[in-house]
C-alpha cells in the first residue's frame, strides 16, 4: 500500500514552465522577460567582480567550516543590519538579528514568529503581490487579506483604495510591504504615501513586516532604505525581511537576514528564543558561504566600493531601460517612474500567449516584465510587438 497515494499534483510553477519552454526555442530573436534575475546588456547574469574577489579571500582564509551557531555568521548578520536599518537602528538592544537562508528563509521565520505570537492576526497584502507572499503566509498557519494596490487602469497606486482598505485591520494585523521595487509591478510610494502609511500603521496598531529584497535597485541604498528605517524607527515593533541575493547577484548561494524590533528587554528575548527555536527545526543553521562572501565585501573599503559601483550600474541600466520604454510607448510612461526588475503590463492572457507564440517574447501570464531582459539589441522588436497588444 502506497504511502503517496494520497498526493494531489500541485499546479507547476508557470515561470519555471516558462523557462523549459524558452530553452525549447530556437528563433534567434526570443526575448526572455520572465524569470526574476538582474541580466546585462548580453542577457547574462554574471558572478559580480567584488563577490568573485571575496570568494577568493574566503578560499584562502576560511580555516574552518565547523558550525557557526544560530545567528549564523554574526559579522555579516551587523553589516547588513546596519546597511539596511543605519547604525543607530541596527545596534538598538531592542532589535534582534539573524541570518537567514535568503529573503525567503526570512519570511518564512518572520511568519512563524507572527504565527506563534498571535494566531488570529489577519496579514494584509496588497493586490497583487509576490505570489510566493501566499503559500508562505499560508504555511505559517495564518489567514492573508488582499487589500488594493495597484490599480491596472492607470499603471499606478491606488492610494485611496489601499487605505480604505486598511480602513477594516484590526490593532495587531501585520502589514505586509515592499521596502522598494515592488514585485511585480515596480510601483513605488511617494514619500508621503509612505509617511501616510506609517500614520497608519500607528493608528490602527499594525505591526510592518518590510520585505526588503531589492536594496540599491530602486534609487540607492540610501533612498530605498529612508522608508523602513523611518517605520523601524517610529513604531515600538517592526519586522525586516532582508535579502542580499538581489543586490549582491548570489540568488543560489541563499543570503539573507531578519530584522524584528521588540518593545522590552523581555519581549526581545522571547523573540529571539522563538526565532532560533523555529529556525532550528526548519533549515537548522544558515548556509554559509554567501553571507560571508557578502561580510567580507562589506567591510573591506576597496570591495565595499567595488560592489557599490556594480550595484549603481545594475540599478543605472535598469532604470535606464525603464526611460527607452516609456520613451517608445506612450502608453507605457509609468513605466519610467516604477522600479525595481519588475513591471506589469496591460496585456490580457491571450495577447501574453500571442507574444509568445508569434513574437518569441515570453513573460509571466500576468503581463509581469523583468525589465532587465530588454536590451538595445533587442528593445525594437519588443517594441514594435508590444505595441499591438497592449489594452
Ligand atoms: N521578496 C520578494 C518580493 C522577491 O521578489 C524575492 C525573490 N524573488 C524574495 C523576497 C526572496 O528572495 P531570496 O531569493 O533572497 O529568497
């Protein structure tokens, strides 16, 4: 008798479908706007120089791959607190700190700990999300509510409706946002939306959870860290999702931490307790060699510097890309103030099958682009296809 009798077949993920579907194609001008990953001009996606340099030193260095120990390796868990949160924020005894097996691993242990803390708090999300943002809330054992987002109409926010929505949260909901380059609509709050929303927050007695996986792809590192520093900063709890598979390009090498700001001396050692309790029983410590990659970076002044120009040309081409397709299509001139990878565009399912199985180009069924999968090679063919299919 079949112990796995019982197993359904769980939908497949439609970009990873998409990616074999893509390799199957043999037309030369195939445009591969699907999968979310950084590409140059060439559409790679190359190891960046500061993090090949690092690995080096870390060859020659490492004496010893024994364990590290529930926070993992501690000085990259500090460097990358106080790149996300500043200095003062990150040293807070009120703010506890742990690496975590990429942003992913972050939010799911962020969920976790909500879960343990309060069954019966309602996570809001904005419609849409990042589609994984479901199953992990859902694996946690809490209940997720959509509230409005963005409004498909006008490739914008819909501020209003978001904060009527969030009109019915009760004190003790969790907030789920995007610290920048929302995905997948690249939609960004103006400062005051973001001053608004913290108002909010402090209102209704919403706890933030900020998933911040895109730091310095936005407008810099210190623009896109200002609003979760600033909710960090004025409400007595806050949580931070962070992730350096983005900004460092180490997506498979699972590099991350999580930040939770606690209330009392007490409260924060319980936090900690659960976290590295729940963190045990799931992947038991942190993968290593990322976050010490990324430790190493950051707190060599040449690497630091390295990296933080690799970071600023990512971010340069990808914005400057945004600007060459609001240039080219009238319609499409939100797309030039979004950012991040990511953009959604007005098209209807049928018409991303259509551009797909007529014009090679291939994009997540819900019009969502990764903006770094154009290139001057290949925008005119974009272009010229987009244009007739856009609602
Ligand atoms: N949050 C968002 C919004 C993301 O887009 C991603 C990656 N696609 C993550 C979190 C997870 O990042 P990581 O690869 O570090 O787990």
């Amino acid at each position: 008798q079949s112990q796995f009798r019982s197993l359904a077949q769980q939908t497949p993920d439609a970009l990873l479908g998409l990616i074999r579907l893509f390799q199957e194609d043999h037309r030369p001008h195939k445009i591969d706007l699907g999968v979310g990953i950084f590409r140059d001009d060439q559409g790679l996606t190359p190891v960046l120089g500061a993090v090949k340099a690092a690995e080096r030193i870390l060859v020659e260095q490492q004496d010893s791959k024994s364990y590290l120990g529930p926070v993992g390796d501690s000085g990259f868990v500090d460097l990358t607190a106080r790149l996300a949160l500043g200095d003062d924020l990150a040293t807070s005894p009120f703010l506890v700190r742990l690496q975590t097996p990429g942003g992913n691993g972050a939010l799911r242990l962020a969920f976790e700990l909500l879960a343990e803390a309060s069954k019966d708090a309602v996570v809001w999300v904005g419609s849409p999300t990042w589609v994984n943002h479901f199953p992990l809330i859902a694996s946690a054992g809490l209940e997720s509510r959509s509230h409005r987002f963005y409004d498909p109409a006008t490739l914008r926010i819909d501020f209003d409706g978001m904060m009527a929505d969030l009109g019915s949260a009760k004190s003790g909901d969790v907030i789920l946002l995007h610290g920048c380059c929302h995905n997948p609509s690249g939609a960004t709050f103006s400062s005051s939306e973001w001053t608004e929303l913290l108002a909010l927050c402090q209102r209704q007695g919403l706890l933030p959870l900020i998933d911040f996986a895109y730091h310095g792809l936005g407008d810099g590192l210190e623009a896109d860290a200002a609003p979760v520093r600033m909710f960090v900063e004025n409400l007595p709890e806050a949580i931070v999702a962070y992730s350096c598979d983005k900004n460092f390009g180490m997506y498979r090498d699972r590099v991350g931490s999580l930040f939770v700001k606690a209330t009392t001396h007490a409260e924060t050692d319980a936090v900690r307790s659960q976290l590295f309790g729940t963190a045990r029983a799931m992947w038991s410590m942190p993968p290593d060699h990322g976050a010490a990659t990324c430790r190493i970076i950051l707190s060599s002044p040449e690497l630091r510097s390295v990296w933080q120009e690799e970071l600023a040309s990512m971010r340069e081409r990808i914005n400057g890309l945004r600007k060459a397709v609001a240039n080219s299509l009238p319609q499409l001139s939100a797309v030039a103030n979004q950012r991040g990878l990511f953009s959604l565009l007005p098209v209807s399912k049928d018409a991303v099958q259509l551009l797909r199985e007529e014009r090679a180009i291939y994009m997540a069924p819900d019009g969502r682009i990764n903006i770094a999968g154009l290139s001057e090679a290949n925008m005119p063919h974009f272009v010229q296809s987009i244009s007739g299919y856009l609602s």
